[in-house]
C-alpha cells in the first residue's frame, strides 16, 4: 500500500512493516497513521528526524489501512484519504 499527503508527506505498507518518508524540507514532521487486521484503532507514529528521512518500523499485526499526514502543532493535521487492503 502506498499513501501520499500532497508532496511532503508519503507512507507504505507491507504487512506489518510500516515506513514513514519526510519528503519536504519544510520544518515539519511526517506521520503514518494505520489500523490492523481486527482493530479499529487508528494507531500512529511520527517521523520528526527531518527532510528527507525514512522511519521504518513494525506494526505488530497485519496493516489494513493507511494514510500519510503532515504534523502541524497547535493544529489539525492534514492527512490524505485513507488506502485500504483486504486480507
């Protein structure tokens, strides 16, 4: 699965690996947000390291969902639509 907020922000999965890519050199961090195979919580990790970084970490369970947002503090962050897999 792959997911993009605008150019800044991009977020894939492949079963339980997760990556995060800061693809902006604006300041601000990226975030993947998920859920997992029988979960409806929105889980979520941020990529803060900086322009041009790739967070990559496991999920803990099979990921069904995906969307790639860009963190602004003191508000919401926008996030792009969210990309669906069925296992």
């Amino acid at each position: 699965m792959d997911a993009r907020y605008s150019d800044k922000v991009r977020v894939t999965a492949s079963g339980s690996t997760l990556k995060a890519y800061d693809t902006s050199c604006d300041g601000r961090g990226a975030q993947a947000n998920w859920q997992r195979t029988g979960s409806s919580t929105v889980f979520e990790k941020t990529n803060g390291e900086g322009c041009g970084t790739v967070l990559q970490f496991t999920t803990g369970g099979t990921v069904t969902q995906i969307r790639a947002c860009l963190v602004i503090p003191a508000q919401k962050d926008p996030c792009s639509a969210w990309t669906s897999r069925q296992y």
